[in-house]
C-alpha cells in the first residue's frame, strides 16, 4: 500500500489533487438545493455535501465552498430565509449534473436543465416535481470558516414531500426504493443497493440482521 504524504498531497497538480480528494471520503449525500430570491427567479444547484445534524428539532446542513459557482444558493437563502432539497434519481441523474453549469443570475436551472417548480402555500422556496423525495427547510444559523472560506449552512425542516411507501414502518427511509442516486468526487454517480440493516450494536454481543416489515407507517 502506498503512503503519500501531506507535501505530496500539496504538490499534486490542482485538478488531480482536487479529484482526489473529493473522491478518497467515500461516496456522498446528493440533493438538489432549490431557491428563488425575492423577485421570484429561481435557482437549482447540485449539492453533495448535506449531513444530519438533528432529529430533535430536525436540522439539516451543508456546506458551501469559497470556489463554486452557486453562490446564487446562498444569497437567496440569506434573502428569503427558505430553500429545498430534493434527491436526484436515476432517470435525472445527467440533468442534476448539469445546474452546475454557470447559467446567468437571469437563468433559471429548473428552465435550463429540465425540471419543473412546485410550490407549498406560503413557502417561497421551489420544489422539485420530478424527486420523490423533498424538504422544506428554514434558515437556522450559518458558520463561516476561516480555515479555508468554507461555509456551512443549518436550516430547520418544515415540509417533507414524500412517497409514503418508501417509509418503513419503524420510520426509516427506503432510499435504494426511492431510486436515489449518491456521489463521489466531482462528477461521478452511483445507484445503491442495500447491504442490510443491523441491530444497535451492543458490547460483547454481535449484530443482528433486522427484518423491517416495509409496510406504510
């Protein structure tokens, strides 16, 4: 196994370095993050940087990089207080990819690429028709970083969209069921299948297989 170290990792050309690095944590959380400012252009960008916070009150975050070209994203957050995620499935795997792209503040990427806005009364941020599953969400507190510009955005859950047969009866989410997609790296996607589930692991006692009836709640 080779060793590399921090100044090799540093002497790496920049698009390698970026490559792998992005890619060597393992595959992602993908949403599509939906917002629209207050002259009610929308926006819809790729993220794969989403991570749990809480269950209790729900809180979702995710990180926001110094060099992307979503800054769009941020703005109408900080502007509008409300934005959305919404998983990626297969079938719209290609036209996700492509809101990285940099349209115009004047572009809309649900017009461009291929999506289609929907609405809950009385919250100003889009939807994503074609997801299966969507979240609502308020913004909570945002945390800049020095360390590298880097900035991390928590916001509360206030509207969950979801099929209701990919919620198992014990309230998990059925993600392989849903068709969601992951990611590692920059630009490649993976289906998943799932292994299994396990028991709470406990000291000195082995996991179990569960058997979740996949019933609805």
């Amino acid at each position: 196994m080779k060793q590399i170290t921090l100044a090799e990792i540093m002497k790496m050309e920049r698009f390698y370095r970026s490559n792998f690095m992005n890619s060597i944590s393992g595959f992602k959380s993908l949403q599509l993050v939906g917002t629209q400012n207050k002259d009610a252009v929308t926006n819809l960008a790729i993220f794969n940087s989403i991570f749990h916070v809480g269950a209790s009150p729900p809180y979702i975050g995710f990180v926001v990089r110094p060099d992307s070209n979503q800054h769009e994203t941020m703005s109408n957050i900080l502007e509008t207080k409300h934005y959305t995620l919404n998983n990626v499935i297969e079938s719209y795997f290609i036209a996700a990819h492509q809101t990285s792209a940099r349209y115009l503040e004047s572009q809309s990427e649900f017009r461009e690429c291929g999506f289609t806005e929907e609405y809950i009364k009385d919250f100003n941020a889009p939807f994503v028709k074609e997801a299966n599953i969507k979240i609502g969400l308020e913004f909570n507190e945002f945390l800049p970083f020095l360390l590298n510009r880097t900035k991390i955005v928590i916001g509360e859950v206030k509207f969950i969209l979801i099929d209701e047969d990919l919620v198992n009866v014990d309230g998990f989410v059925d993600l392989a069921k849903a068709g969601s997609v992951t990611s590692a790296g920059l630009d490649a996607y993976y289906t998943t299948n799932e292994l299994g589930r396990l028991s709470y692991a406990k000291p000195e006692k082995q996991p179990e297989f569960l058997n979740v009836i996949k019933e609805q709640k």
